[in-house]
C-alpha cells in the first residue's frame, strides 16, 4: 500500500514537469533553427555584390515571409559603419513563442571589394 502511494505520488510529480520540459525542448529546437536561418541569410547576403539592393542601407523585410510557416526574417544594413566602405549587416529571424525569447540576431560586416 506504502509503494502504491510513492509511486502515484512520484508519477504526479512527472506529470507536472514533463510539460514544461517538452515545453524548453521546442523553445531550443525553434531558436536553434531561427539561429540558422540568419546564418544562411548572412551567407546569402555576404556572397552579393557590394551595391546590390538588399545590401543598401535601411530595413529590408524576407519577401518569403513567413519562412517555413511560422520565421519572420528581416535584415537592417547600416553604410560606413563602423569605418569608411564596410557595411554592417544585422539579421534578425523572429517566431512565436510564449516567453520574451524569440529571436535570433546575427550580425557581420561587408567590406567593399573584400570575398
């Protein structure tokens, strides 16, 4: 009767935490893939010409929208910064999610003539 008693109550305690836990691990799994897909947008956009349209100063917004469903991808380009010919280039990838987390940013710098 005791380990009957232990045992529900153990099995209350996973009922409580499985949730939550399914709950981090979609968390992880839709950060890790938004991280991803600013990357691969960072590599598209280092591989363009220097004065292409998407590299030209200013917010540009993922004409795909929303990638995959549920990503929403945008790309700010700032000129001359931090120095003269160079480019800074800020993806940022955005999905739903309950908690405050729900983007992923990445960041580089283009150089003109640089490959």
């Amino acid at each position: 009767m005791i380990a009957l008693v232990l045992f529900g109550v153990g099995m209350m305690a996973l009922a409580q935490v499985l949730p939550r836990g399914l709950s981090v691990r979609d968390q992880a799994r839709r950060m890790s893939v938004a991280t991803s897909m600013a990357q691969e947008e960072v590599e598209r956009l280092r591989n363009l010409p220097f004065t292409d349209a998407d590299l030209a100063a200013g917010t540009h917004v993922d004409p795909d929208n929303p990638v995959d469903g549920a990503y929403g991808r945008q790309w700010v380009v700032q000129d001359n910064n931090p120095v003269q010919d160079m480019k800074r280039v800020t993806v940022a990838v955005t999905f739903p999610t309950r908690s405050d987390d729900n983007q992923a940013v990445v960041t580089t710098m283009i150089a003109r003539g640089v490959r």
